[in-house]
C-alpha cells in the first residue's frame, strides 16, 4: 500500500493506546475520500480479524458509534474521553497488554498464517517482519526496526 498523507504510524500513541490514532485518522480520511481503496475491506468492526474491529472490542465502543463521533470533530483526546465514558474501562495494566498484544499480533499467534502471503503480496520480501503491524509499517514507507518503534509501546 502507498504512503497515505494523514494516516500515521500503527505504533502512534493517543493516550495509553498504540493503533487508536490511526483508526481516527482513517475514519476521518475515509469521510473526505482521501483513504484508498486498499485500505476499505479493513474499516470497522463487521470482520472479528480487522485491527479496528478488534481496537473497538477491546475499547468497548461500536465502530459505527465512534465513526458518528469522530466525524462531529474534536481533538484526538476529547473522542478518547468521549470513549472512556462510554465504552469499557481499562485500567493501565490492560492499556499495556493491549498496545503488546497489537503489537506482536502475527508472531506465533492465529494470524500468523495469513503474514507471509501478505510479506509477499506487497513486495516485501528479505525485510525484518515480525508482525501484522510491522508489515503495514513497511508497506506504507516506514521502517519500524530503523525506528525502532516497539519502544513506543
């Protein structure tokens, strides 16, 4: 996938949550028709295996009621209130096992299947990839080894 202006890194913190700035970012491309294609099947909660499903779930906020929030606008920290109000409350230990867990999705878990078919869809072949979010990193231009970016978590 292409380099998306306004869709940041998967390891991009908002409050005590890695990958919950780029599902804003994502929902807020989406509405101005500025998401590519690509990156549709994976939008929302409908499929149990999509990043923003599984984010949602773990939050405890329907996807389509943080889109509807998301789009009335607001800072990225005033919707994670609005979420923390609505949804499922989480304690600093689970935010931790949350960010580890999405971070480290693909290695020797469920999805670990589906990665190798994807290292090799994109063209990404002889690159360090561990994980489901490593290789959006690199399919979008960015080099999580180099950043070093699991330190972020």
């Amino acid at each position: 996938m292409p380099y998306v202006p306004g869709l940041r890194s998967c390891y991009a913190k908002v409050g005590r949550f890695i990958y919950f700035g780029r599902m804003l970012d994502k929902i807020r491309l989406h509405a101005a028709a500025k998401l590519p294609d690509d990156y549709l099947a994976q939008l929302g909660d409908t499929q149990f295996y999509t990043l923003d499903g599984r984010c949602c779930r773990f939050l405890g906020v329907p996807y389509a009621a943080l889109q509807t929030r998301v789009l009335e606008g607001g800072t990225d920290e005033e919707i994670l209130t609005w979420v923390h109000a609505c949804g499922t409350a989480r304690t600093d230990e689970e935010c931790h096992m949350w960010n580890r867990f999405i971070a480290k999705l693909g290695w020797r878990d469920e999805r670990s299947a589906v990665l190798p078919q994807r290292i090799q869809d994109s063209g990404l072949s002889g690159k360090p990839i561990e994980t489901l979010i490593d290789h959006i990193e690199y399919d979008e231009g960015r080099d999580p080894v180099d950043e070093r970016a699991w330190e972020w978590v």
